[in-house]
C-alpha cells in the first residue's frame, strides 16, 4: 500500500490567505445575535453555527455580499443533513466552505468545489493518533483544532501534520491569538466579537518561556 502523503507544510488555499492577511481570526458566529456585528468587523472569515436549516439561505448571500468567507458548521445546523446533498445546498446558497468532524463529510466537500474544515478534538496522543491518520486520508484546506491551549502541548511535528489549522476554542485574548499564530496556525477561531477586530499589527509579543513545545516521546 502507498503511504499517505505527509500534510507537512500544505499550502494555504490563496482565498484564505488573502483573508487572514490583516485580520487572522475566524468568527465563530453562534447563532443570528452576532451577526450585525461579524458584519461590522474587519474579520473577513466565519464559521457560521447552530443555524437553522431554514436560516441559512438568508444569511449565507448576505455575508457573502458584504465580502465575507462563510464556511457552515454542517454538525451544529439543526435540519441540516449530514449527506451530499446538504453539501450541494450549502455550495448552491453561496457558501464558500464547510465545517465537520466527519470525515466523509470533509471527502465529499472538495469535488463539491467547497472549502473544507476538519473540527478535531485533540484530548489524549491516542485521539491525535486517530485525527492525524484522519486529516491525511480527508486532506481538508484547513484543521480546527480544539481546545486551542493543546497546540502549545503537541509537538512540532505533530502541529505540521495538521496544517495548515486554526487554533480554537478558549480563545479569549489577544495573547491567544499571537501564540497560535507563533506556534504554526494560520488564524485563531473565537466567538468574542472584540477578537474579530484584531489586526496583525495589534498582535502583542509571545513570551519565550510560552514556545517551550514537548519533547517527542520516546518509542
């Protein structure tokens, strides 16, 4: 059997470059309370979750008019799917990409001409096991890693295996933002609208003691 391919330095797809180039944090707009003010940020990029499946038909266009890069949380949109053909709906309404745990879900998005975001929960080196040996089959345009904090505990080559990502979840500062980004993610994902209004250029320094990564265990 061919090995699969190594992600160790995959390209950022050039739409999200362009998008996290002044601002590097993903809205995480829960539900339509935020909305108004995702549309007033200069973040450029969302994930739009526990939308009604009735909801997105209205808000997907909108944000898509007003410039924005609107990936739909296929696992948290109630009504939704978990099938080609909600994948179709989302690409048919003017989303740019999806989000989902599910691998198969992630497969079926690139044919579709869908971005696509793997959500991975990182709790043990078992479970990181399991998600990177996911990614590589998925190859998704980018990985959500969760919790966010974990990124400072996995090992740099471990960080390359799911690259290019963004680091969420407790996401609450700017400071989170600045050490995900030194650590290797392309952007920090947070539903705090305060962070949607960070630029690059308001990035705080990253302490030293802060990039200590662990050492690779031992075999």
């Amino acid at each position: 059997m061919t090995p699969s391919p190594s992600r160790s330095g995959a390209p950022l797809d050039p739409r999200l470059t362009a998008a996290f180039a002044e601002v590097p944090v993903v809205a995480s707009v829960v539900g339509t309370q935020p909305l108004r003010q995702f549309l007033t940020a200069p973040a450029k990029v969302c994930i739009l979750a526990s939308f009604a499946v009735g909801q997105l038909p209205q808000v997907v266009p909108a944000l898509g008019r007003a410039g924005k890069t609107v990936f739909v949380n296929v696992d948290s949109s109630p009504g939704l799917a978990q099938d080609r053909g909600a994948l179709e709906f989302i690409k048919n309404m003017g989303a740019h990409g999806v989000v989902s745990t599910r691998l198969s879900l992630i497969e079926k998005g690139r044919p579709l001409g869908l971005l696509t975001m793997m959500k991975v929960f990182v709790t043990d080196r078992s479970n990181l096991r399991r998600s990177t040996d996911a990614i590589s089959r998925g190859a998704p345009d980018l990985v959500e890693i969760m919790p966010a904090p974990i990124v400072a505990r996995m090992t740099a080559q471990a960080q390359r295996a799911m690259s290019p990502s963004v680091a969420a979840g407790f996401v609450e500062s700017a400071a989170d933002v600045a050490l995900a980004l030194v650590l290797g993610s392309a952007a920090a994902a947070t539903s705090d609208p305060r962070l949607w209004h960070l630029r690059r250029d308001q990035l705080p320094p990253v302490p030293p003691a802060a990039l200590k990564r662990p050492a690779p265990p031992q075999e």
